[in-house]
C-alpha cells in the first residue's frame, strides 16, 4: 500500500491508527516495521471502549493537522473482523 502510495515508511512523517483491540499485536507489527513508539497511535482505547469501525477515526480527527504529506495509516475491523487498511495522504490546509 505504501508503495503504490510512493511513501518510504522509515524515516517518514506517517501515523498508523489501530483498532481498539489486541493492542500487543499491534506494538508488534510497530516494531516489524521500524516505526517509533510516536508514529503508532494506540491511544485512548479505555475511553473508545469498543467503537468498532469508528477507532481510528477518532484518532484521525484528533491528529489530523493539514500537514503537507503526513501519512495516515488507517487500520480498523468491520463486521466479523474483516480487517481493512486505507492510506490518506494530508494536504495543505
């Protein structure tokens, strides 16, 4: 997805948004990847409870910034736990 995206993850300026579930998962595939601690939003999960499709959402709402370029990466669960992945590039406010 990056690729087609034409992003280098290392080094760049990306957030990856993750479900509000199986959060040691998730720090995992952070470290597979090379990211930092900072570049994975994994926060506010106690409030969210289990919103579902609308986790990273919120998050996205919160730390979009209009930030030519930044990266988000969203990761969520639909119904029966298909897992989906998008990519959204920001522009210039």
């Amino acid at each position: 997805l990056t690729l087609s995206l034409g992003v280098e993850i290392e080094g760049s300026d990306i957030l990856i948004h993750y479900p509000n579930m199986f959060p040691e998962a998730w720090k995992m595939v952070t470290r597979h990847l090379h990211l930092s601690n900072e570049q994975h939003v994994l926060r506010g999960m106690a409030e969210r409870a289990h919103c579902f499709g609308s986790d990273s959402v919120i998050t996205l709402s919160e730390l979009h910034r209009g930030r030519k370029d930044r990266v988000h990466i969203i990761v969520n669960y639909g119904l029966g736990l298909h897992l989906g992945v998008c990519a959204l590039r920001e522009m210039d406010s």
